[in-house]
C-alpha cells in the first residue's frame, strides 16, 4: 500500500488482503485464509486486483502505456 497525495510517495507499508490460489491456466480464485483482511470493502479488495492486472499488462507491454506525445 501507498500514499501519494500527489506526485512525490509520502508512506509505503504492508496492509493484509484476500489470498488468492492461481490454476495452471492463469486464473485467480479467491481462497479463505486464516490471516486474510476482515474490513469487509469488497471494493476494496476489486481494486487491488485491478491494479494487479494492470501492472501486470504494462510488464507485459510498457510501451503501451508510454506518453505518445
């Protein structure tokens, strides 16, 4: 987790989350865990997978996300 209330990272630390198993297809399944978040924001939790696929996607492809200017 960060916080950047702009430009520059002001905090950076470890916050618990959902764990998640991976098949051999690549696919993400949620798995219950002992030591998952219990704040109950599912929103939450679809963001940190949102980020996750698009950091994955720019590893895949960073020129896709350079500045065409």
């Amino acid at each position: 987790m960060v916080e950047h209330p702009g430009m520059q990272m002001t905090r950076a630390g470890i916050n618990h989350s959902w764990f998640y198993t991976v098949d051999a297809l690549g696919h993400w399944t949620r798995t219950k865990h002992a030591d998952e978040c219990d704040c109950g924001n599912e929103y939450i939790h679809t963001r940190h997978m949102s980020v996750l696929n698009i950091i994955e996607q720019w590893l895949e492809k960073p020129e896709d996300f350079s500045d065409p200017a």
